[in-house]
C-alpha cells in the first residue's frame, strides 16, 4: 500500500497528540467544575443547607478539588445530620 493522506492522519503520534490535548482539555474542564462546585457548595453550607454541607464533607474526605481534610469532612457531616 502506497502512503496517503488518510494514513497520514492516523498516524500513531498525531492520534496520540491529540488525545493528549483533549485530555488536558478535560482536566482543565474538571478543575473548573470543582472550583464552581466548592464556591457553590461554600455559599449553601453557610446558609445550612445540609445537602451541601453533606457535598462538601464528601469534597474533603476525598480531596476532590480540595486540600483533603478528614476533620473539616466530619465537621461538615455532622452539622448536616
């Protein structure tokens, strides 16, 4: 088979550029959605709400967009039960 242009585009390093570049693109999607989700969650924990308070335990139990932080997580838990 003679090289072509649709080949071309197949190559494994351009495939493989390109994931890289989507998958940078997702990361920085996800880090804007847990810095959304922390503001948000923040506000309506103040507030009492205790679905978020609950949201925001999980949030540093876990370290998801957070320093993880067993203590502040329990904290939050409790005020939410």
């Amino acid at each position: 088979m003679s090289s072509t242009g649709t080949q071309e585009a197949t190559s494994p390093q351009k495939i493989s550029q390109q994931q890289m570049e989507e998958l940078q693109q997702l990361r920085q999607q996800i880090e804007q959605l847990q810095e959304r989700t922390l503001t948000i969650s923040n506000n309506l924990a103040e507030l009492g709400d205790d679905h978020a308070q609950n949201n925001l335990g999980e949030m540093y139990a876990t370290g998801s967009g957070v320093d993880q932080d067993f203590t502040k997580a329990h904290k939050l838990w409790e005020q939410a039960a």
